[in-house]
C-alpha cells in the first residue's frame, strides 16, 4: 500500500459536519495550496506553519448507514506553510497547479515542455512519478512521455509506478492470449498482424465507453477490411455478465475479450483509464490514440490508410 499510495487526505467527520485541512505555501511569489498531504518514502517530514483562518461549504455525502445521500457542512481549516524540507510536499503542490495531475490537451506542446521543467526541478518525488503513470495513455507521442521519464532519478525508475511506465513505453505490444467471450476459447489479442488493429478498453459499468461505441462501429464503417478491431472488457467476475448482456443489445460486430487476471493484465498493458484505445501497427509498435477527439480520429485514418 506504501508503495501505491501517491497521497492521504486527513478528514474527521462528527454528525453532519465534516473538516478537512489545507496546506497553502508561497513558491516563486505564487500561492499554491491543497487538501491532500504528500509525502516522501523514507523521510520525516520536518513542517512548521500557522494557522491563517477556516472557510466552510455545503456538500452532498452518502451516509452508508441510512443508504441515502445527506447534506453536510464542511469546514476546512487553512494552514499557511512557513518551513519545510519535504520537496515532496512542495512538488505536489507545484504539479498540482500546473494541472500536472489533469493532464488535457489543450495547449499539447505547452504542458509537455512545463512538465518536463517540473520533474527536472523536482526529480526525485514520488507524486510526480504516479501522476506521469497515471496519465502516460494521454500522451499523443511515446517520445514526449519518455523525454518526461527520463528526467527522474534513477531511484524512482525502478519504483512501481516506475515499472508501469516502463512496461507501457516497450516497443511492442504484449500480443496475450486471452478468453473470447462468445466461443469461450482463448486466442491471441492480435489475429491479423498483417494489418492494423484498435483495441478498445471498456467495461460494463464505464458509461463514456458506452457512448463510444456507434464512433468505434461508424470507423469500422469506414476503413472496413483495412482495420481489425478488438474490444478487450476489463469487467471483474461479478460484472461479467452485464458485460455479455451490453454485447446483444448493441449487436456488437467486433471480439471480445477477458483477461484472465484483470488487475495484473491492466497493470501490464498500461490501462490505467477508460475508455482507452490502442493503435497496434503492422510491425507490433503501438500508441494511445483518442479517437474521441476529431484530431486523434484523423491520425488513425492516416495511419490505416498509408
């Protein structure tokens, strides 16, 4: 869990009302702040602060109890910095308002450059790591997120979250052998390595993967016999039948897939989000591609059609 956890967020909830804490510190004459506190491995934190005042808001809590959504009042107590000599604590919040961790695509070359700055001033945060892991599917080219990785320390390439982005920049994709949900046989993901193929991560209960699906059927339109497509479910046991269910009332035209084991698979091919699409090309090189966005689309009808 040590190894996982990226942050905690200290709350104590009595009756109806519930308190959090918020850290603010000045870095580079700018305020930044958070909710959550972030930590280094194998380091006690030294911090001193004052306390600058408390704010309060009205929020919807679930009372687990009762099964019903409740009204609650929440008071945060704020904390001004004043010392610390946790670099974590300061490169999270650094990450945070630079929108490391909401990694979008707006202003594409922009953020990877300031991504690239962040993680060269603070190479050795562990928060840094997890979020660059966590976010590695989005980017456009595997070359900007190993430029990113490869600011790191070399002590953190071999961390957890260092290995998940290792195993998703290899070169080629893990072409596993996985259970076809219609004939029950297992068969590689990959039938056709002749020609290019979308594999789509999806799952019963992921509803923007459910509105993906007549884009997935109006491409398979389009490039026909020049482009296979796979869907592979990340569904777990208990859902798996909602999954079969999903395939007849959508009339599904592609194969599906269960991995055996969904955590390990998911950690092995780099499926840290849905829905998520890969784009293995002929000679086994795979990216991410948003096929949601009309940009990504206009790649994967360049790529399929040269």
């Amino acid at each position: 869990m040590y190894k996982k956890a990226i942050f905690f967020s200290l709350f104590s909830k009595e009756d109806s009302i519930q308190n959090d804490i918020v850290l603010h510190q000045k870095v580079e004459n700018k305020e930044l702040f958070c909710i959550s506190c972030f930590y280094s491995p194998k380091s006690t934190t030294v911090l001193s602060y004052d306390s600058i005042g408390s704010s309060s808001y009205n929020a919807l809590a679930y009372d687990f109890r009762a099964k019903r959504r409740v009204m609650t009042k929440n008071i945060r107590d704020h904390f001004s910095i004043i010392h610390t000599d946790d670099s974590e604590l300061t490169a999270a919040m650094v990450s945070t308002d630079s929108k490391f961790s909401e990694f979008k695509q707006d202003n594409y070359t922009k953020r990877i450059d300031e991504f690239r700055t962040i993680v060269k001033r603070y190479p050795r945060s562990s928060a840094l790591m997890a979020r660059l892991a966590l976010n590695a599917n989005r980017f456009s080219d595997k070359n900007d997120l190993r430029s990113i990785f490869n600011q790191f320390g070399a002590s953190l390439l071999e961390t957890f979250y260092g290995e998940k982005i290792r195993n998703y920049l290899m070169d080629r994709f893990p072409n596993s052998a996985l259970l076809n949900v219609a004939t029950g046989a297992t068969e590689p993901i990959i039938l056709k390595p002749e020609i290019p193929t979308l594999v789509v991560f999806s799952a019963s209960w992921c509803i923007p993967c459910h509105k993906m699906i007549p884009l997935v059927k109006e491409i398979n339109n389009d490039l026909g016999d020049r482009l296979a497509i796979v869907y592979i479910s990340v569904d777990l046991e208990n859902t798996r039948d909602h999954w079969k269910k999903m395939l007849k009332q959508e009339k599904f035209p592609f194969r599906s897939l269960f991995p055996a084991d969904v955590n390990a698979f998911k950690q092995r091919i780099g499926a840290t989000s849905l829905p998520l699409c890969y784009l293995v090309e002929k000679d086994g090189f795979f990216s991410a591609v948003e096929i949601r966005s009309q940009a990504g689309k206009n790649k994967l009808y360049e790529t399929v059609m040269n």
